[in-house]
C-alpha cells in the first residue's frame, strides 16, 4: 500500500512538474509565430486612424520599440504571471475579456462535451456489442461523418432546419437581450447567474440559445468517443475475464456493463485530456457561427481587425489551459488505472 501511494505521489508531482516545460514551448511558439508575420502589427489595427508620434507611442506602450529578446523574456514574465497583455484596437486587458468572455465559452464547452458523451458512449457501446452487423456500420458511418464534417457546417445546417424552418430554438446568441438586462452579473456565466436569481424564464431562455450550438460542438467530438469505445469493447470482450463471467453465467448485460464498458472507459478518460484543444478550437468556429458571446468569437474579431496582440494572449491562454487539463487528466487517469503509474 505504502509502496503504491509513494509511486501515485511521484507521478503526480512528476506531471505537474511537465506544466512548465509544456507551458514554456507553447508560449514560445505562439510568440515566434505571430513575430515572424510581416508588418508593423499597431499600424495595421490602426494605421490611417492615429498621426505618427501616436502609433510611436502605441508602440512604446506595447514594448514592440524594444529587441526582441528583450520582448521574449517580458513575454514569459507576465504568462507566468497571467498577464496576457493588452489589446491594441480597444486598449482591453486580456484578462478582462477572459473574465467577461469566458463563462460563455465554458458553458458552451462543458454543455457539448456532455452532448458527445451522452451520445457517443452508448452508440460506441452498441456498435461493440453488435460487431460486423449492419447496425454497427450505420454506426460507424454516423461517427465517421461527425467528425470529419466541419463544425460549421453542421453549425448553419442547424440554423437552416432547427431554427429557421422549425423554429424550435433561437439561430444565435446565448440569450435573449431581455435575460440579458435582467439576470445581474455575479459568475459572468450566464447560466449559473440566472439559476443564482432563480428566473426560470431567464434560465430556460439561455438552455434554449445553448442547445444548437452545444450539439453542433458535440456531434464534433461524439465521433472520437464512438470510434474509442466501439474498439475498446471489442477488445474487452475478447478478454478472458469475460469469457470466465459468462461461464459463471453471468447475464450478458451484467457482462457488458461491469466488465466492458467499466474497461472500455479507461482509455476514454485517458483522450478527453487530448481533446481539450480540438474542443477549444471548435468552440471558435462554434461561437463564430452562432454569434456566442464566448473568448472564440472574441479571438476571431481580433483575428479579423489584425490585432496581433489580443490574438496572442487570447491564444496563450488557450495553451495554458490545454496544459493544465491534459495533466489533470493524466493525475486523474493513474487514479483510475494504477498501471499508469508503473
């Protein structure tokens, strides 16, 4: 026992201590790669509006007048002190915007990665159990088709069916503007804010916006979770365990729920850490479809006004975030699994 937790503490602390180098050579390439695109970045966001002497001073503000070493190292010591700079069009601090901007695109990510599991893991499951049938390929062929369709795609789709010729759900937004005006800031997630006021309408009005968006983001990722388990089941039920259990006479459901599906789980929770980034990158192409008021639609009007300064922070903390959920995820897939930590 002592020996087990001593190794579960070694890997912990030998997966935090990767967040730094991790960090570190993502912040490097997002510097490198946003310096190394030609132009002067503040007469581009702002060129033609502002004399010289004003854009020299834009630029002394931004530090871009300095060597770029210099940039380099000012760079890292604001990440490592979440200090992801300013905007150059609005003068916005990005921390700012992460603090208005960032419960949409949470809710929006936590609300589609339960859309993808609610979906994949029991058709995954199906298409496992039933092998080489015809319901598996139907399966196979929906998983297949999700993931490689484009978000957007699926995102406008919606939009046409579901909210222009249904008119069962609103096209865009994460509210109405009246659940806006009325539900007061206190999370800046619209949702947790507007059960906190308890108004049922304002809480049902914001469900209402967040079930097109969610499902389009979910379909992206439920192919990934389909693929996983359907191969994960398989190879569990060729297992000798399972092959024990039925001898013993175990029902098949009992079989399939606590000795395949639990095993088939492991390495699920092992690609959610690995998702974080495709999940984050399509909550940009979700939000810009959908018009939510979330960190992705902020990235690409920043993107669009040329401001290298807000897509740089915005995007470093991105990273970050990748950074540290995939090592969490790690910490909590050696709990599950203790072979992980061998």
């Amino acid at each position: 026992m002592a020996s087990a937790s001593g190794s579960l503490a070694r890997y912990v602390v030998q997966r935090l201590l990767l967040i730094i180098p991790m960090v570190f050579l993502l912040t490097t390439i997002v510097f490198l790669l946003l310096r190394v695109a030609p132009g002067d970045p503040v007469s581009a966001t702002v060129g033609g509006r502002l004399s010289e002497d004003a854009l020299n001073s834009r630029r002394a503000a931004l530090g871009l007048d300095r060597p770029l070493l210099v940039q380099y190292l000012e760079y890292l010591k604001d990440v490592a002190t979440l200090n992801f700079g300013q905007t150059i069009t609005d003068n916005r601090a990005i921390i700012d915007i992460v603090q208005e901007n960032g419960g949409a695109t949470l809710t929006l990510s936590v609300a589609a990665f339960l859309v993808a599991l609610i979906i994949g893991l029991p058709l995954g499951l199906l298409a496992g159990r039933v092998r080489d049938t015809f319901p598996d390929l139907v399966i196979r062929i929906f998983g297949v088709v999700t993931y490689a369709a484009p978000v957007f795609y699926w995102g406008l789709l919606f939009q046409l069916f579901f909210a222009g010729r249904l008119g069962w759900f609103p096209a865009s937004g994460a509210a109405s503007p009246r659940t806006i005006f009325e539900v007061e800031e206190v999370t800046h997630i619209l949702l947790v804010d507007a059960l906190i006021s308890g108004n049922m309408e304002a809480v049902l009005d914001v469900l209402e916006h967040l079930v097109l968006p969610a499902m389009t983001l979910g379909l992206l990722l439920s192919g990934i979770f389909i693929r996983l388990v359907r191969v994960n089941v398989i190879q569990s039920l060729q297992g000798d365990y399972v092959e024990a259990a039925r001898a013993r006479g175990i029902p098949e459901r009992r079989v399939m729920r606590t000795h395949a599906f639990r095993n088939a789980l492991v390495p699920v929770v092992t690609v959610i850490g690995l998702q974080v980034a495709l999940l984050l990158s399509g909550a940009i192409l979700t939000e810009a479809t959908f018009n939510w008021p979330g960190l992705g639609n902020e990235l690409v009007q920043y993107i669009n006004n040329r401001d290298y300064a807000a897509v740089q922070g915005i995007i470093t903390l991105f990273a970050v975030v990748v950074v540290v959920v995939s090592i969490l995820i790690d910490i909590v897939n050696a709990l599950i699994d203790p072979r992980v930590r061998y």
